[in-house]
C-alpha cells in the first residue's frame, strides 16, 4: 500500500506530507501516518520543528465521510490531534486549499498556522448533521472566541484567510512559495517564545445577552435541523467545563449525531451531488472551450445569467429587442454586481473587471465571438425558434447554443437550427446567481461535446448539474406541477393555503407552495393551463380556484393579492375571498369538506412528489433517485436533512 504520510528532515526541522488525493481526507491511514510521524520526530533529537504540509490541491478536507458507515478504527482523530498538541517538538500547519473540519481540527492542534492567500478554513460538519468530534468546539473558541466559534461551527460555512487572520484563527498569510515560508517560520525566532497549547488555555466568557439573542437566532434559522443545537450545546460545555470534560461530551454527541436519521440524509445528499452530475456517455468527452458567453433577454432571468457568469469571471454580451430593454437589463446586472460589492463578495477592482467584461447589443451580429450563448426570453414557442432561427445565422457553427426554458420541447426549438447537435437546455433557478441548481437538459440530437460544455459551464459557475431528459417540466418543475395538483385538490378536500403552506413550514420547507406561487405570479402557470385546455384529458380532475384568482387579477405579490392578501401585511394575510372560494369550489363539485391534518399533507406531498419521481426514473428523464433528492433539494426548497423525496422512500 502506498504510504499516505512521509516525513522528510532537513536542518532540524522535519516536513510532514499528507498525499491522500483527491481532498487528503482523514482516512485510516493519514491518522495512522499521523500518529507515526509525531512517535517519530519526537523521537528524533535532530528535530526541533515539524511543519505540517498536504500535497495536491487542499491541505486535509476533513474526516473520510466514506468512513463514517463503518465501525471507527484505531487511531481516532482526537487521540492523534492530542498527540500533535502534546508534543514537545512544535507542530506548524501550513494551509492551503481547504482547511476542513477535522482538517482545520488537526491544525487547532498545531501550534501555529500560516495559509496562503487562498486558503479557506471551515468547520463544515453541521452541512453533514454532525459537529466537529476532534475538538474542534473546544479548541476553536479558546481561539477565536465564542461568539465567532459558534458562527463557524453552527453555520458551516468556510472563512477566507483574511477574516481568519482578523479572527485569529490563522497566525500568518504566506505569499509566494507555501512549503519555503512554512520551513523558514519553522527555523525562525518565532518558535523561541513557548505558545501555549489550546487545550491548556481559557476560554473569555462573552456578553451574555448577546450570546443569548446569537442562539435564539441559530436555533430559528435550524428549521428543525438537529446538528446547529447540538453545536449551541457543545459551545455552552465549551464555556461551563474544563477542556477535558467538554471534550468527552463533544465526542458524545459526536457519535450521537452520527447515527441521526438527519445524518444519515445530508451525507446522503453531499454522495448525491457529487454522483448526479456524472453522465456515463459524457466519460472522457471534452467540452468545448468557452470564453465569451451570449445572454439574449434581460428580463430577471436573463440578467440573473449574465451576472453569474461575469461573476465567474466569463465575458458577456447580453442581447436585447431593443435600446430600451437593454438598458433595463443592463441596469439590473449592475445592480446585482454593486450588491456582491456592497456585501464584500467582490473587491472594488474585480466590480470594475467584471463591469468592463460586460457588454450590451440590440443586433444579432454582436454575438459573433460568442462561444456559448444562452437563450432566456419569454416562454413561447414562436418566439423561441425565432431566436434560434436568428442565432444560427449569427453565431460560429460551432458555438453552443442553449436554452433556458423551463417547460417547452428543446427537440423542437433545435431544429429551428441547422445543426441541431448544437443545442442543449440549460435550466437555471431564480436569482441564477445564487440557486446552485442547474438542469443539464439533453435533447435526442444534442451533440456529447456541447452536453460537455454545459456541465463545464455549471462547474465554473459553482453550480450543482443534474442531467435531464426533455419532458413537460423536466425533472424539477414536472415533479412541482404534480405536488401543486395535489396541494389544489386539498383545497377543494377540506384544507386551506395556509394550512398546507403551515405543513410544508414545519416539514421544513422554507415557504409553503401558494406562499411561493405568490410570489412567483400566478399568470405565467395560468397561460400556461390556458395552453394545455385543449389538450387535458377529459376525465383528469381539475381545480379551478386558481383560474378563478386570476380572473380577479390576483396574481400574487406583484398585484398586492394572490393566494394572500399582501394590502396591510407584507408577508401575506389569509383572505375571506379566497377562502369563500375554496369552499364554493367544493360545494359546487359536491365534495363534503373534511379538515386535513399536517401529516395527512405532507403525506400526499411527498406520497406525489415519490410516484412522479418513479415514473421520470422509468422514462429515463433522470438517470437516479439521486438526481431528483438533488434537483428537490437545490430547486425547489426541499429540506437538505431529510435528504429528498426519493431517500425517504428508501429509493436512494
Ligand atoms: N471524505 C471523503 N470524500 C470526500 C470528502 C471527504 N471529507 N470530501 C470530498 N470528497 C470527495 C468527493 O466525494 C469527490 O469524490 P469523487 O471525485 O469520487 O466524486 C472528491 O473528493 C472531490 O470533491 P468535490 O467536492 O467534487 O471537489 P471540490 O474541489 O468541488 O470541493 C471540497 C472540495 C473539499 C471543498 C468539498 O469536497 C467539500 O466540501 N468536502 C466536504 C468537506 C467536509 O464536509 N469535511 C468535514 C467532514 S466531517
């Protein structure tokens, strides 16, 4: 077996290597590796320092996730942190990559950690239903404080290594040459005044109204996800006990939250969006280079595209009918590239790159150079192909071609094109430069290099892709259409909007459907049931309060009214009118009305969303129960810890 550790000694100082690719997780052999190199140079008179170095493209991404079904084996990662922590020869972490739960674990145990400018350090356990088990919550607030050990531990979410110099958490950012800098601190005057380790000091107490409005909100923004109130407990044990005592209940809960259903779901989803995206037909297909992107339409989802991929660093033109929408358009993906500034997401001198990559036209031949152009106007077939018709005389012959529609056949708006291989969906999420989810639509015709292209294109854009095959909807909205029948069937059966939209909430759900339809719009759903009338089949139930709200021009937030009244309450007032309605709709189909508890809704919800799923598995429009957890669980709002419809039914 290739040794995943090695240690090389020079001068007095020994250099420790992790080589465990791809992510130099934690396996059994790094911690065994580990335990050897600290028995090692502790042994050997000749060292004074060791400097801990990971090779590849990350220091340590945390523990094997992949370990985590099977029974631990010897040496555990606390046992060998204490080791590092206790020897008499220095440890130095020297950072670069991702620096991950027991990755960034493993460098609390050092005594000093340098980073290059790149680095990102985070405790992600929490996005796995988990907390750090290494000593992370005991090591990182007698580092950085309470308050801001709670955020990393409880949000999950990685700090750069500026904020991680200002916490503390990190003693020096490197530039230029990781490995030299790490050697020379190690032989520097640095190392003459003793650091004590963490576990030996104390922790400050903090503010304690602060720290008692800072877990109400995390326990709010917890939406019934257990591991952020086991990490608020594990920070109190950090403040109330000794190190040693908070450190043996973390490890409790640790293993108490390892076998948490919720556990079991989030790692089940991390498997998933990292398997979905993986089309067998596409191994070893080279995508096409892309560098200058075309964006036609401005509107909201055009412009959230555009900002996306200048965002991602990519060139842009965005098209528009005329001077006017162009302007709108423009002005919207300023905004949002002012915002990202605004919020410190982007330093001043990359808002002006990005404003400078960016360019607008009113005429075809400007998309010329574009190597990719995405298509996001109104959602009609006509106008569809129109564009299409003109991007084929417009663009390189070899330039990818995508659409953005969301419901429409894609074989067809190809062949308004000469080469129809040149043509794929992709499926963003609204604001596009915020949902991760992406639809990799794949008609019969498209060509494997420009599938390629667009899975490129998700990955350079941070998204997740999941592959799908062209139907009414696709995966995600088809699967919706289906649950939003259902949810409009139990209206006429006994419950009302808020009492499903009241379901959904305590399911998890961020919002309840009509909440979302609300604020959606209900037109674009209503034009589009007004399209398929002539073709329903007669004997298929069918609700009409919808239809009826929107010839009251209740079209939902836009309009002040939809399913909720939004004239003396911003976030929505159940409506006399709409309940008069709903039970007017009843009783006009003879139906006794009968009150539907919250499991009985979420029941059929999921029971709909689970039998939708099967039928897209058995016409192959989703290669996996995987693939629909992951669109659910991106797009649509699915609660992450219950790991999509498809896990509960014990499918994925
Ligand atoms: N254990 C086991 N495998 C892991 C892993 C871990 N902690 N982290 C990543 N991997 C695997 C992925 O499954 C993927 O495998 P595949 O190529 O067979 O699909 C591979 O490493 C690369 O990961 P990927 O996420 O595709 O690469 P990336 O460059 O986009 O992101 C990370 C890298 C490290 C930021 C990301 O993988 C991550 O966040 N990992 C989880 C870290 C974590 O939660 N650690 C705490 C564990 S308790």
């Amino acid at each position: 077996m290739i040794q995943p550790v090695t240690i090389s000694t020079q001068n007095g100082i020994a250099a420790v290597t992790i080589d465990n690719p791809p992510v130099n997780a934690l396996s059994q052999a790094v911690r065994q590796g580990l335990a050897d190199a600290v028995q090692r140079t502790e042994a050997d008179a000749d060292v004074r320092a060791v400097v801990l170095l990971c090779a590849g493209r990350t220091f340590i991404a945390g523990a094997d996730v992949r370990e985590f079904g099977q029974t631990p084996r010897e040496p555990h990662l606390p046992d060998v942190i204490d080791m590092i922590e206790g020897a008499t020869k220095p440890w130095i972490a020297a950072l670069h990559g991702t620096a991950l739960g027991g990755g960034l674990e493993v460098a609390l145990g050092c005594r000093f950690r340098l980073a290059d400018p790149s680095a990102r350090l985070g405790l992600p356990e929490v996005n796995l239903g988990l907390i750090p088990g290494a000593g992370g919550t005991v090591r990182l607030p007698r580092l950085v404080g309470v308050p801001a050990a709670l955020e990393m531990i409880a949000g999950g979410k990685m700090v750069s290594v500026d904020k991680a110099l200002e916490m503390g958490l990190v003693d020096r950012i490197v530039d230029g040459d990781l490995t030299q800098a790490a050697l020379e601190f190690a032989k520097s005057a640095a190392l003459e005044t003793p650091v004590e380790p963490l576990m030996a000091r104390d922790v400050a107490q903090s503010d304690s109204d602060k720290w008692e409005a800072q877990k109400a909100a995390i326990a709010k923004r917890a939406r019934g996800q257990n591991s952020p109130l086991a990490a608020i407990t594990a920070l109190e044990n950090a403040l109330a006990m000794p190190a040693d005592q908070a450190l043996a209940k973390e490890r409790e809960l640790f293993f108490q939250l390892k076998d948490d259903p919720q556990s079991l779901a989030l790692r089940h989803i991390f498997f998933a969006e990292r398997s979905a995206g993986k089309m067998p037909r596409l191994k070893g297909v080279k995508p096409r280079p892309f560098d200058e992107i075309g964006v036609i339409g401005g509107g909201t989802m055009g412009a959230g595209i555009v900002a996306a991929c200048l965002l991602a660093g990519l060139r842009v033109v965005m098209l528009e009918r005329d001077d006017e929408s162009l302007s709108a358009g423009q002005e919207r993906v300023q905004n949002t590239l002012a915002q990202s500034h605004k919020r410190g997401l982007i330093d001043a001198d990359t808002l002006t790159r990005m404003q400078g990559n960016f360019s607008g036209a009113t005429d075809y031949a400007a998309l010329g150079n574009a190597d990719l152009v995405i298509e996001a106007v109104f959602e009609d077939m006509a106008v569809k192909r129109d564009v299409f018709t003109r991007l084929d005389a417009a663009t390189k012959p070899d330039a990818v071609l995508a659409t953005n529609t969301s419901y429409l056949d894609i074989a067809e708006i190809a062949e308004a094109v000469a080469d129809p291989s040149r043509v794929s969906g992709l499926h963003f999420f609204s604001p596009a430069y915020i949902m991760k989810l992406l639809e990799i639509v794949h008609p019969p015709k498209v060509a494997d290099d420009v599938l390629a292209t667009g899975f490129a294109l998700a990955k350079r854009l941070g998204k997740i892709a999941v592959p799908a095959g062209v139907c009414d909807g696709f995966i995600g909205n088809r699967i919706m259409s289906a649950y939003r029948r259902e949810c409009d069937y139990m209206l006429e059966d006994g419950a009302l909007p808020q009492d499903v939209d009241a379901a959904m909430r305590d399911f998890g759900f961020a919002m309840g459907i009509f909440a979302m339809q609300d604020m959606a719009g209900l037109d674009i759903a209503w034009a589009m049931r007004k399209r398929q009338a002539a073709t329903r089949p007669a004997d298929m139930r069918y609700v009409d309060i919808p239809d009826q709200l929107c010839e009251l021009g209740r079209f939902g937030r836009k309009t002040g009214a939809g399913w909720y009244d939004y004239s003396s309450d911003p976030k929505g007032a159940p409506d006399p009118l709409v309940e008069g309605i709903i039970t007017k709709a009843s009783a006009d189909k003879g139906i006794t009305r009968v009150p539907l508890s919250a499991d009985e809704i979420m029941g059929r919800i999921i029971g709909v969303m689970q039998s939708e799923g099967r039928k897209i598995l058995d016409e192959g429009i989703a290669q996996s129960p995987e693939a629909i957890d992951v669109v659910m669980v991106n797009g649509y709002g699915f609660p992450r810890w219950r790991g999509g419809p498809m896990f509960m039914a014990g499918d994925a």
